[in-house]
C-alpha cells in the first residue's frame, strides 16, 4: 500500500499519454477492462431510472431523474472513449465529450440544488406509517359512519314506511318527494302518484291562507297570533329557527274528493351551514275528534240551552215560592208571617222616625153560616171575594193580609188615627152592603173591626197585634158589624177575651197533636261527668199556619184553666215514645228533664198514670228526671214532698227548679229529697257583672254541695258567664250561649251534644 502511494506521487513514475500502454500490455488491458466495465454500469443505471420514472409517473422530480439519467450515460460514454483512444487517439472527440459530460453533469447539479429543500420535505418512512394507520382508522371510521348511515336510514325507511301516521318530504317548493303508505292510504293515492305534487293539490281551498309552508316566510302562526322569528344555536353549531316549525288543524281533501280533518306538524330540515334542505309534515286524522267535538259542543249548548230553561224554571218556581211563602194561597194577600214581618218594621220605624201608622184588625161576621149552608167551596170564593173588594179600596202601599179562617189585617202607612178610622169605616160600608151569591142562595156578611194605633210609644209587635185583637174582640161584643178603636181601659176585657181564644186553641192542639218538642242539653262542666248527657225538654205550640209559639205565651192561660195536667201528660207519653225507640246503649247515657206543673202536683192520680208509662214504653225510670219550680215547692210543702216520695221510689230523680228565686230557699231544702238545684237565671245572668249576685250563687253552689246535690247554672248566655260559673264550681250548665234548643224527633240520639260539648268546652 506504501509503495502504491508513493508510486502514484513519484515523478520519475509518469509516462506520455498514448504510449505507456505500449510498453505495459497489463496495464493497458487494466485500463480497458476498468474503463468497459465503468461504462456498461453507467447505461445500465440509466436505464433502470428510465424504466422507474416510466412506471412510477406519480413519483415526484421526475425531470430530475432523467437529467440524472443523461449525465451516467454522458459519463459512460467518456469512459468507452477512453477505451477507444487507445488505439485511435481522437483527443479532440474525446474531449468534446467531456466537456458535454461537465455540461450535463452541471446543470443536473444545478437542477438538483432547489430540489433538497423539497425532498426533505417529503415524509420519512415513520411519518408515511404514522399517516397511513390514520388513513386506515379514518377508513374505518368511514365505513362505520357510512353503516350506521345505512342503519339509520334503514329505520327511518322502516319508520317511515310503518308509521300509522301520516308522513310526508316536500322540497322547499312544496312538492312531495315522498309520502308513507298511511298518508297515501289517507288521501286515497296510491304510491306512484305521489312524487312531484304539491300540498295544494289536496289542500283545501279556504285553508290555504290560514298558514305558511316551511321555509317561505320568517314568521310562524300559532293559531291566530303571529310571533317574530327567533334563532337558537344547537350544541353541534346547527341553526334553529322558529319558523322551521309550526303546527296547525287544517283541511284536507281525497282524491274522491272527501272531506278530511289534519293536525298537521311540520319542520324543517336544515345541513350543518344552516342552510334548508327539505320539510317533513306528519299529517294525523282528527276528522272523527272533529266530529266528536262538534257533537260535544253541539250537545254543550243543548245542555246549557236546558239548564237555561231549567235556570228559568228555577227562578220561577223560587220566585213561585217565595210568593207562596209570604202570601196567602186563597187569596194571594199578604200571609201572616210576612204581614207581622212588615208590621215589625213599621213598629220599629215609628219608634225611630217618629211616624204614625194605623192597623186595623178585620172579623168577617157571619162568615160561619155560609160555610156551614154550602159548604168550604162556598166558603173559600167569599173569602176571594172579599178580599177583593177590600183590596180595591186600600192604596197600593198599604198591607192588606189575611191571618186565617175569615180574620183579616190591614196596616195603613202614614196614616193618623182618625184618616185611619175614616178608611175602616169606609171598608165597613162596603162589607155592608155587599151581597154574596152562592148558586141560588143570597149572603149578606158584616165585619168587625179594631184600631190601634201605632207611634213612638208602640211597645211591640205582640202588642200592637194584641191590641187590635182586643179592640175587634169589644167590636163583637158589642153586636158585632161595628168598628172600634182600641183604647187602655179596654184590655181586661180584651185579655178576657184574648184567653177564651187560648184555650180553644189549646184545646184543639191536644185533639190535633199539635204540640212540638225541643230538648236543650245540659252541659257538664266537670272532667269526670263529660261522658253524660242531659237535656231538658220544652215544649212549643204550632198554630194553624205551622208557626211555633213559645210555651209561655199558651201555658200561662192553661195554668188558669186547668189544662196542663193534660199537657204534662201529653209531654210524658211523647217523650217516653221517643226512648223506646233508642238503642239501650244511647239511652243508658242520658237523663232527660221533664218539667212538671203545680196541677200535676197537685193531681193524686199522676204517680198511677206515671207507672203505666213506665211498663208500656218499658223505659228505665233512672233517665227521668222531673222538674218543679221553686215557688211550686214552696206553695205546696206537703204535696211535693209526697210526690217525691212516690218519684224516688219508682227511681226517677228530681230537680228543683229556678232555686234561689225566693228568700226561704234555705229553709225548706233540707226536707225536700231533690237530686239537683237549678239556680234561677235572674242570679246567673248579673253573675259577670255583679259581685254580689257572684257570692249569692257561689253560696248556693256551696250549700248545694254541702247537702250531696248537684248544680245547675241556668241562662248561661255568653263565655263570661260560663267562665264564672265554671270557677264556682258549678256541676252543669245551661242556656243559648252553650247550646240553643234543638226540635226532638223519634230519630234523635243527642250523640251531637257530646260532640258540641267537647268541641266547644274541651277539658
């Protein structure tokens, strides 16, 4: 290697060109073998360049290439030159080669330079893999979009196609691009007839201006309002707007030319730029909805048609009854109830206005004999027609009211005494000299008739109508036919009167059964007796009208003439009826209070009648408890100690009642057997206000209590009043203020005055 060297740098080594092959014939054939095979490499590469560039046309610097190309085979040829000029030396040619050789070779390089920057900016082999397994997972990701595409407009065909709704696509012109079986089967189109038709071929005409379709204007109707369009940003950046939607009831038409009621909804489709590409309606059938609901509302206004006829009916029929309840069915003047109603008013009104009225108290006379001749028919017109003759001659503001049977009244408003007087006679006259006519039968009646006055000293009501009773009473009694007016002295003998007529209805009230009972519970005020329930039983009257009267306005007058031992046999039969009818388990929770009258004190056979109550209504005597006021007591010592023997011993028990009304109630107490003290309301009702009545009542609790007896507070009206009572120590009370009367009925079990006690007094 050392010798190579320095031979290749050694001078006396370099021989001519062109005639040192001749002396080395190895050297010479080294030359031409290296410089043949030089060659045959440098067209051999050429030429697989060519056949590269010819088969790969999309590999870029293609240009580059086959210059590379030309500048080997330049190369190769100045190598077989070099071969040739060893035995032709054309130095010149050989050259000249070589110089288009250096052309080549140059502007190849030239060519080449710009071209690094750009082939290094070609992907190496990593970054080719990197982007062909993205190019793969993008492929696959394809595919599986392109899948799920087909799967989704798989089920959307399916939907499409099995929808029981109707469902159609229109372009933004309108026209059908395609419609479901159920919307075609719906319009009675077949499939093929579909494509290309717009909805107002099948629309019908009077519905065309009531909407829009999709997409053709920027506002949506909603029934018959229009909204301004809104646009919202979807979360994937689509655009919605408010007019991409609507939804309206419209008409639509078959093809045989059938009437169609659709709730038609409709959207629009918009791509990913917001732009629109096509409608969707879904068409469902409501003509049968449409028609249910035409019949409903046709049916509605039948009804509200019928409930306006029956509205009428109803204020008719009220209006019917409220003339009914105010008015007189035979005559159609002013009842009783409504006449004492208006008369109460002009008594208040005189009271306080100072105005002066008059009523007149009218008695038909004779009025009996046409009833009893010819009977009630007879009876009835007279009393027509003479309630229309009475009628025609009063002014229309005053109040002309039949009261029952042939009694009527008349107020005269703003009407002196002596105007007053005026008109009765003139009514008087009238009556006189008018001719009743029944069949073949002539009746001439007469009236008698009592004034009263009525002005700031008018008392009351009661008054007022007693006095004109009295005062047509002295008219009767003085021949009858006449009028008179009610002056003071008068009143006994109208009293007289006035009783006689009391009685006669008493009477008749025990005949008819015309009495009514109440029951007032009796409240106690301890813990341990809140189980037990008291009442007592009272009594009212009802007269001929169905008016109840309260029992001191009747028992007074039976009193003085002997009639309540029938009336406390009456209440004992009536309430003993009403317990058999009750369950033993309600019965054995009450005690029931029946107040006794001093002629049945008196009476030696009540206790005989009292034991055959017992064992007919087989009612335990332990519920019993009979009640006799104090001064009946005090009157008849003996008698009421007797019959409290003959009470006890049938196991009743007994109350003394209004205690502490008289200034001996301590002295006699102690020999009478009583099982409750009702204090008398004269004292329970100051108790609140005065201190005195306070230690009077607390006394006779104590003394009470003293002696083994219950108490009980009478008149107990308001919560004060309770609240004293209950502080005293009182056992029970009694009155409006705890619990007001109540109507007794067979059906009665008083379970509501536990519940009302315990609701309003809880202990």
């Amino acid at each position: 290697m050392m010798e190579l060297l320095s031979n290749l740098f050694e001078a006396r080594t370099f021989i001519p060109h062109g005639h040192c092959y001749l002396w080395k014939p190895g050297l010479v054939w080294l030359h031409i073998l290296s410089d043949s095979l030089i060659a045959v490499a440098y067209y051999s590469i050429p030429i697989m360049l060519v056949y590269f560039v010819h088969k790969r046309r999309d590999v870029p610097f293609q240009g580059i290439f086959l210059m590379f190309g030309a500048f080997i085979v330049a190369c190769g040829t100045t190598h077989l030159m070099e071969v040739w000029t060893l035995w032709h030396p054309t130095y010149w040619l050989s050259g000249s080669l070589k110089a288009l050789t250096a052309i080549v070779s140059l502007y190849t390089a030239a060519e080449l330079f710009p071209l690094i920057p750009q082939a290094l900016a070609l992907p190496s082999a990593t970054q080719l893999e990197d982007l062909n397994q993205k190019l793969a997972e993008e492929i696959i990701e394809h595919q599986r979009t392109e899948t799920a595409l087909r799967d989704s407009e798989a089920r959307f065909r399916s939907i499409f196609e099995g929808a029981a709704i109707g469902i159609e696509l229109v372009d933004m012109q309108g026209h059908t691009l395609a419609m479901n079986p159920a919307l075609a089967g719906m319009l009675g189109y077949r499939e093929n007839e579909l494509p290309g038709m717009s909805f107002k071929e099948y629309a019908h005409p009077k519905d065309m201006p009531a909407y829009c379709d999709i997409g053709q204007k920027p506002v949506t109707k909603i029934g018959d309002s229009y909204q301004v369009e809104k646009r919202y940003l979807g979360k994937d950046g689509q655009i919605f707007s408010s007019r991409d939607y609507y939804q309206i009831e419209k008409r639509y038409l078959r093809k045989d030319g059938q009437l169609l009621w659709c709730q038609v909804t409709a959207s629009l489709v918009r791509d990913v730029n917001g732009q629109p590409q096509f409608g969707i309606r879904m068409v469902e059938d409501i003509t049968e909805r449409k028609q249910a609901l035409k019949t409903l509302q046709q049916y509605q206004e039948h009804l509200e048609d019928l409930v306006g006829e029956r509205t009428a009916e109803l204020a008719q029929t009220n209006e019917q009854l409220l003339w009914e309840a105010s008015h007189d069915k035979l005559t159609g003047l002013v009842n009783r109830r409504e006449f004492e109603k208006r008369l109460q008013e002009a008594v208040s009104t005189a009271k306080v206005q100072n105005n002066q009225h008059t009523l007149c108290y009218l008695d038909l006379d004779r009025f009996k004999i046409v009833n009893d001749t010819c009977g009630h028919a007879a009876g009835d017109e007279l009393l027509r027609q003479v309630s229309t003759l009475l009628q025609s001659r009063v002014r229309q503001t005053d109040v002309l009211a039949r009261l029952g049977g042939d009694e009527f009244a008349l107020l005269l408003y703003q009407c002196s005494l002596e105007k007053g007087l005026q008109v009765a006679n003139t009514l008087h006259e009238n009556i006189q000299t008018f001719l009743f006519v029944w069949e073949d039968k002539t009746f001439s009646i007469g009236v008698s008739i009592g004034l009263v006055a009525i002005n700031a000293q008018s008392y009351s009501l009661e008054s007022v109508l007693n006095e004109a009773d009295a005062a047509c009473y002295v008219s009767k009694n003085r021949g009858r036919n006449c009028v008179h007016v009610y002056q003071a002295e008068d009143k006994e003998l109208a009293q007289q009167h006035s009783e006689v007529q009391w009685v006669a209805r008493i009477k008749n009230a025990i005949a008819n059964n015309q009495f009514r009972l109440y029951y007032q519970p009796i409240i106690p005020l301890a813990s341990s007796q809140a189980s037990k329930q008291y009442n007592e039983i009272l009594l009212r009257l009802i007269d001929e009208n169905g008016e109840e009267i309260p029992a001191m306005t009747f028992l007074p007058v039976a009193e003085r003439y002997n009639l309540m031992p029938t009336i406390d046999r009456w209440v004992i039969h009536a309430v003993f009826a009403m317990l058999s009818q009750h369950s033993r388990e309600i019965r054995s929770r009450g005690l029931y209070t029946i107040n006794l009258s001093a002629s049945s004190v008196k009476d030696d056979d009540f206790t005989e009648f009292l034991t055959e109550q017992f064992a007919t209504f087989q009612v335990p005597p332990q519920l019993i408890c009979f009640e006799i006021p104090e001064t009946v007591a005090i009157s008849h010592m003996s008698q009421v100690a007797q019959l409290l023997q003959n009470i006890k011993a049938l196991g009743c028990r007994f109350a003394l009642d209004d205690f502490g009304s008289s200034i001996s109630s301590f002295a006699y107490l102690k020999h009478l057997p009583v099982d409750y003290l009702k204090i008398t309301g004269e004292l329970i009702q100051d108790i609140a206000d005065d201190s005195i009545t306070y230690a009077m009542v607390k006394a006779i609790n104590q003394i009470g209590h003293v002696m083994d007896l219950q108490t009980i507070a009478k008149f107990v009206a308001n919560d004060s009043i309770l609240d004293k009572v209950r502080d005293i120590g009182v056992d029970y009370a009694q009155g409006d203020g705890i619990a007001p009367p109540r109507l007794l009925s067979v059906a009665s079990s008083f379970r509501s005055e536990k519940q009302l006690s315990q609701k309003h007094y809880p202990y």
